[in-house]
C-alpha cells in the first residue's frame, strides 16, 4: 500500500515499531510512502492556500495531491482519510486486507480543496471527531487491515477469535494466573476441563457484554436468535 503525506516520518517511524515493525521486515507488509512537498513546483513547497469565499484556516491545495496521485506507486482503491468520511470499521478492515493494494491520501489543515475528494475512490473517516490531519486515521487504517494479513500476529487463530469477527459480537472475558486476586476468582467452568461448557459459557458471555456494551451492533445483526436465546438461559 502507499501513503501520501506532508509528515512521512510519521508513518514511517510507527511503521518501524512493534508489531508493524516486524511485518515490514519480514516483507508481509510493504509501504511506500510519498512526501506530499516533492510532488510541489514552486520553491517555498507550498500546500496549503486559504480558501475562496473566505473563512477561517489553509486547506490542502489540490495541484500537489493531484499530481501525486498520478505517481506510479499510487495503487488504486484511492482512499482519502476525512471525518467526512464513511466510519471504518473491521468489515472495512478485512475489505482492505484482501486488497493486493490501496492507497491513503492524508489531509492536514482545515480540509482538502475539494477536488482531492473528488479524485479519491472513497473517504474514511476513524470516528466522529476531528484531528489535527490524516496521519493518526491513517495508521489506524493500516494497522488494522495489516494484522489480519497472514503471518502478521503470531497466532493466526487471534485475529478470527476476536470482537467483531464475522457475528459483531464483542469478545468474550479472558484470565490468566493468578487464580484468585482478593477474592476476584476466575470463573470455575474455566478450570473445568469441559471444553463444550467452556465453548457455550465462552458464547453466553460474549452475548451479554455486548448487549451491555455495545446494543448498536445488537440491532445491526438483527437480534438475538432462538438458540441464542437457549444459550442465555
Ligand atoms: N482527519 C481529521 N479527522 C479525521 C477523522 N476523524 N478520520 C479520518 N481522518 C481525519
């Protein structure tokens, strides 16, 4: 994937680091990322203009971003980064991450001159907020398509066995030693051995936070089945 961006060592230094680090080197995540300002023609490097009509703040010009959009290391789906954007979330995740590529385009200042939306396939936005420029939404973006790239997380099982895997259902409570800390004691189906009761305690949980949770992605699946139901009780 590439990243357009006026702070490429931003992407760059996350990219280095942890668990996107180690995919980079072991060469299961590659990105390029190109610095907005060489795609510039006048010797300040400008851009960002103010806006017609007035207003407050600069926005992106769109003379740089359109013609770093015609570099060859830009792969289609162009995707802008925007709190006007669609909410990502990991159907997109998993969406990006069937892709052989796509590229993000970052925003800084009060906005993009609009014919930047325009060019972009479509717009993602992290959530309902506004930050200070695409960067941060970009790495998020990358990071959570990049773990569920094969060989990416240690144990491919994690990333399918997680919140919002294919039932957008949250994740189910997890323990490890000790087995008591000042009386909060692990749950005894754990201990049990009963790996059916564990499966069905492990479902019911899952269940219930997630409609103490999060009762938006209740609705969203369309309720609770019968059998659901049966698991509950
Ligand atoms: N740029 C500024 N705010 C943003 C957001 N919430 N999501 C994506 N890009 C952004």
């Amino acid at each position: 994937m590439s990243v357009i961006t006026i702070f490429p060592q931003m992407i760059e230094q996350y990219l280095a680091s942890s668990v996107m680090g180690r995919a980079t080197k072991r060469e299961l995540l590659e990105v390029t990322v190109l610095d907005l300002r060489s795609f510039t023609d006048d010797p300040h490097r400008s851009i960002d203009d103010a806006p017609y009509g007035g207003g407050p703040g600069m926005l992106m010009m769109a003379e740089p971003m359109l013609r770093a959009l015609s570099d060859p290391r830009v792969v289609a789906p162009v995707i802008g980064l925007s709190p006007i954007g669609k909410t990502f979330d990991q159907v997109d995740a998993r969406a990006l991450s069937s892709l052989a590529g796509f590229t993000l385009v970052c925003g800084r200042y009060e906005g993009f001159d609009a014919r930047i939306e325009e060019r972009c396939d479509r717009l993602l936005s992290i959530g309902d907020f506004v930050l200070a420029g695409g960067e941060l939404a970009a790495l998020v973006v990358i990071e959570a398509t990049a773990r569920l790239l094969e060989g990416v997380l240690g144990n491919e099982t994690s990333a399918k066995d997680e919140s919002f895997a294919d039932d957008l259902l949250l994740e189910y409570p997890q323990y490890t030693r000790p087995r008591e800390i000042d009386g909060a004691a692990v749950p005894e189906v754990l201990l049990s051995g009963d790996h059916g009761e564990v499966d069905r305690w492990r479902y019911a949980q899952r269940l219930v936070r997630t409609m103490q949770h999060r009762p938006d992605l209740i609705e969203r699946r369309g309720g609770i089945s019968e059998k659901e139901v049966e698991i509950l009780h």
